[in-house]
C-alpha cells in the first residue's frame, strides 16, 4: 500500500478524490492501492524547557541550552494545565500504523519550509526508516497533482530544506525561550513578558515609529501660490522658495503681481520642460506583497488574506499562496496565455485581457533564476463560481496584478513650468499618453489626485500670462506615517530601510525579518500578547508593548537587521551552508542576549504595574 500524507484533512481528501479512493477510514481514505492521511498542521513541536529537567522560572537555568532537541506532541489547555491533544496522539498512531504497513510514504505536505517540518517531525518522532518521495506542486488542479505524481522527488533531494527549518524552529526555541525567562524574571516575575527572534525587533520598529511621531514637532513654513490663465484654461504654481517666517513671506506676496492689483501680464514663463516617462509594469504578486495590496485596498489583515488565499489555493482557484518570488520561469510562462484567454469574460478584466490576447507580452517578471521553491501567484484557469465578496476581491487582485504584468508600460509626459513673478514659482502636471497596465485597475486617474495640475496647457518660454488669483499659504512640516499592515509588511521585507523600488526591496528578500509566509502570524502574536492593537488601519504599540520596547530597544534582540541576517541564513542553509556553524552562532547570540535582559529588566517592573491596555 502507498501511504499519502497531507498537511491537513481537507488536502488529503482532496488528493484522494483525484486518484478516485473513496473508502473512509478512521484518521485516512483508502482506494486504488493508495491511503491518503493527514496531520493538522504542526502535531509536533520542540519540547517545552521542563521536559529537559528546567523546571520552573528560575535565573540559574539560564541560559538552557539543550544538548539534543527533543519532539513533543502539541499541548492543549485543560483544568489540569497543558495537556497532550488527545485529538493529534490518535492521529500520530494512525499515521504509525499506516507507515509500518507502507510500501512507499508519499509526502504532500506543502512544498515549503514549514510543509516539511512537519512532516520530518512526525517522521522522526515515529522512528520511521522507510524511504520517502516528495511531491512538490504549485498548485492543486488535477492536472497538476497527476503531473506531480508522475515526477515525484527522492526525499533526501530536500534534506537541506528540513535542515533549514529545523535550524528556524530551534533558534525560535533558543531566543524565545531564554529571552522571555530572562526579562521576566528580571522584571520581578509578576508579568511573562514575552520575547522572541522576529516577535521583538516587529515590536521595536512599531514603537519606534510611533514614538518618533509623538516626539514629532511641527515646523510652519510659508509659500506662495498663484493661478495663470492660459487662453481660458486655468493652472496652478506653487513658490520654490519656502518662507520661514510670515513677515518674510507677506512681503514676497505683496509683490506679486496679478490681476486685481491691475497687472495683465504678472508672470513669464521662463522654462517649459517636458520629459516622457515609462513606467514598467510591477511584478507579480508574491504573498507579501498581494497582502499589502489587499491592506491598501480593502482594509484586510495579513492573516485574513492568507486565510483566503489559501482557500482559493485549495479550490483549484490559484497557485501555491505562500511563495516569496515574485518571477516565474519559461515553462510557466508558456502557460500566461491561456490563463489571459481565460479572463476575456471578466466582468472587469475582460476588456483588458482581449487586449493582452492580441499584444506581445511584457517579460519583465519572467526569470526562471530568481524563482525559488514556488513561483509568483497565478490564477490557474479554472473558472471560480460562487465566490464569496472577500474571495472574490482576492482572486480579482491575482488575476488583475496577472494582466497589469503582462501588460504594456505606462507612458506618462512629465512637465514642469518654470513661472518668474518677483520670485521663481513651478508648476508640475502630468498627461498620461499610453494608460498600459494602469488601465487593468483603471487607476491612472487616482495616481495624479496628488498633484495640483493633472494636466497643464501648452505654453512657450517667453511668454507672459495673467495671474488671476493669489494665495499666501501656510503650511507644516508632517510625520511619518503610522505603521499600518500594509506599511509594516513592506517594512520587514527589508528590516526598515525605506526602498520603494519593487527589485531592489525583491533583491533584499532573504534578509528581511521572517518570511512572507511567517510575517502574519508575527503581528498576529503581538496583538495577542497585547503589545500592539489595532486602531482603525494603523498599528499602535499598547502601554505594556512600549514598557517592554524602552528595556530591549538598545539590545541586540531588537536588532531588525541582525535578525534579518539570522534569515539570510537560514537560506544558505537551504542551499548548503553549514548547520554546525550556525548552531554554534545561535548559541553564543543567546547567551549574550540572556546576560543583556537578565540585568536590564529590574527597570519595567515599575512600568508595568497597573499599566492601561493602550498607550
């Protein structure tokens, strides 16, 4: 018998459906010479500190420091305290009894980090020998699983992707560990104060900017505008000197000469510039960046578009969800045009894929090299039916961010308009000549709301037109901006550093804090911890997250771009970099960090008593 194991039930009933078994059993599905079980996600997990003799919270354990890591079944909560899940042990001896009876163990946990974690967990936990294949899809159409199926993988191809994650998991143990011990019990021991590898520096950039924006004063400053008339057709000019103050500004504005103080002629035009520029279309989406666009659009969380993603993955809608490329290879690309066929019906779309059937595709997201264990998210051409309105409005994004990919670049005709009147003022406007991929979304319109010209008439240098209005105006400096999920997603693709270019943040991805498969459920464990909430869209530390930010801010547990190294990594893991070395690292990183918070910690106790929920 061949002995199938998913990630969890829904996939194995959906893979069993494929090959046709249909026989249910306790715990799996049998047929056609194949039983198809499942985990529930993570069975297994590294044991808690006791079960190596740590009991209780005490200074003189740390730093803990295992010798070997030991697997445990995952615990739930009971009157008795944390207990084995009764529901995962008779699970784990349904999938022993089916792997001692197998003739071949078939793994078709997701094809990532975390898919074969769990499955080399539950493998090693069992004691199990037996050799193993590895099936490794993009996505669940039958045509792909059968495909899938015909060109299953030696297990051992993926030994240095277990050895990646298990390094992830037990540097999670070490820091999280060692580092929530530390802190609390140096802060009095009233409060568990949790900490950990990717947790702590999230929390630091989120109280770092909200800080900085409290902190913030406003500086006023004073410009000038004025609006011309050209034959009838009316635009704005702002000043290009801004005035510190206002008595130096009024001064500049009672010279300026427009028509109601009698001038016909107040301003030469003294620069016409007008440069055409194109604008390439964006990259496909990968996971992190199709949550930021859900965010942006409609208000969903990180972990809400996962959750539908990975519903739309699991009903043949679209490829694997949690990818962190944003390419695709030649072979899929081959595919892009019957995936753009299959949209000319689009209620919304479907103008623009007609186009896209009758024009050279746009390659700018085809690089097989930069395509790592799964390619950019994709609809798959199956037709979705019944969608609920957040489904659907995830599908829409794929499918659209497909078509703007593919599609042409936008060519816009950016002109600026030099205007002397006393002193130099600018008017800046832009006219969108080819709309490109702008016209999937149709946002061409929303992308000039910002200027105060979206478009300017023709103008010579040397001529001189009429001032028509006007105004002396103040303004002020502002903030930044609060984090929201959005924001803070782009954040942790590059450790902080503000790159708007979508390649070079791209180039950053292996060093950024956590993956994009990670990242969700790092905000969701801090609002669980209570150190953030969320107010309206943003993200705002609490009382309690800005206790415990003002104690680890300066320590290396806050570091955002040492933890992004720590990912950089776990990626050359991946590819072959020693496990031993980075073990020893680890170690001595969380021996320095135990030392740091256990002495910094005495300076919250005070912070944290009878703290308010918010800051």
């Amino acid at each position: 018998m061949k002995i199938v194991i998913a990630e969890k039930p829904s996939v194995g009933r959906e893979l069993a459906k494929v090959f046709g078994a249909t026989t249910r059993k306790d715990g799996y599905i049998e047929g056609k010479g194949y039983s198809f079980t499942w985990a529930f996600g993570h069975l297994l997990q590294l044991a808690p500190p006791q079960e190596y003799g740590f009991y209780g919270w005490r200074k003189e354990h740390l730093p803990m420091l295992p010798n070997k890591f030991k697997l445990s079944i995952r615990k739930v909560k009971s009157k008795d305290g944390f207990v084995e899940d009764p529901g995962v042990k008779k699970q784990l001896d349904i999938i022993k009894k089916l792997f001692d009876e197998a003739t071949e163990i078939i793994v078709a946990t997701d094809a990532g980090r975390e898919g074969e974690l769990i499955f080399r967990y539950i493998y090693s936990y069992l004691k199990c020998k037996k050799p193993f294949k590895r099936l490794w899809i993009s996505s669940q159409t039958d045509e792909a699983i059968k495909d899938g199926f015909r060109n299953l993988k030696e297990g051992t191809e993926y030994d240095t992707l277990f050895s990646s994650a298990h390094c992830r998991s037990v540097s999670d143990w070490l820091v999280g560990m060692n580092a929530t011990q530390a802190l609390s019990i140096s802060a009095g021991g009233r409060n568990v104060l949790s900490l950990g590898r990717v947790q702590t520096p999230t929390l630091a950039m989120i109280c770092a900017r909200y800080l900085e924006i409290k902190n913030f004063v406003p500086k006023i400053y004073y410009q000038i505008g004025i609006q011309l008339d050209k034959d009838g057709q009316l635009f704005k000019a702002i000043s290009v000197e801004n005035y510190d103050t206002k008595e130096e500004g009024e001064a500049v504005f009672a010279k300026v000469e427009d028509v109601a103080s009698g001038f016909a002629n107040g301003g030469n035009i003294v620069g016409v510039e007008a440069k055409p520029r194109k604008e390439p279309p964006p990259l496909l989406h990968d996971l992190s960046s199709l949550q930021q666009e859900a965010n942006k659009r409609n208000g969903f969380t990180a972990d809400q578009t996962l959750g539908l993603l990975q519903n739309l993955y699991e009903s043949k809608l679209v490829t694997y969800p949690r990818t962190g490329s944003r390419y695709i290879g030649d072979d899929v690309f081959a595919t892009v045009p019957q995936l753009i066929s299959s949209l000319t019906d689009h209620v919304n779309f479907g103008k623009q894929a007609v186009v896209l059937q009758e024009a050279t595709l746009n390659k700018r997201s085809v690089n097989a090299k930069k395509v790592t264990d799964h390619h950019a998210i994709l609809i798959t051409g199956v037709k979705p039916s019944h969608l609920s309105k957040d489904h659907q409005a995830i599908y829409d994004m794929v499918a659209g961010r497909m078509l703007e990919a593919f599609h042409q670049e936008c060519i816009k005709e950016i002109t600026k308009i030099s205007i002397q009147s006393e002193v130099l003022f600018m008017a800046n406007g832009t006219v969108i000549r080819s709309a490109g991929w702008r016209a999937v979304f149709n946002d061409v319109e929303d992308d000039k709301k910002e200027e105060d010209n979206p478009a300017l008439p023709k103008v010579k240098k040397g001529e001189a037109l009429p001032i028509v209005n006007k105004a002396f105006l103040e303004k002020q400096t502002k903030p930044k901006a609060m984090y929201n999920e959005a924001s803070l997603l782009k954040a942790l693709e590059t450790c902080g550093k503000e790159i708007e270019d979508e390649e070079l943040r791209y180039a950053m991805k292996d060093s950024g804090l956590g993956t994009p498969a990670t990242r969700a459920a790092i905000i969701e464990t801090l609002l669980t911890r209570e150190y953030i909430v969320r107010e309206k869209r943003n993200l705002l530390p609490t009382a309690k997250g800005l206790a415990v930010y003002e104690v680890v801010k300066d320590k290396k547990i806050a570091q955002a771009e040492l933890t992004g190294q720590w990912e950089k990594r776990l990626e050359e893991i991946r590819s072959g970099a020693s496990v031993l070395d980075f073990k020893q690292e680890i170690t001595e990183y969380t021996k320095n960090i135990t030392q740091e918070l256990l002495v910094a910690g005495a300076s919250i106790s005070a912070q944290l008593a009878e703290t308010p929920t918010t800051a």
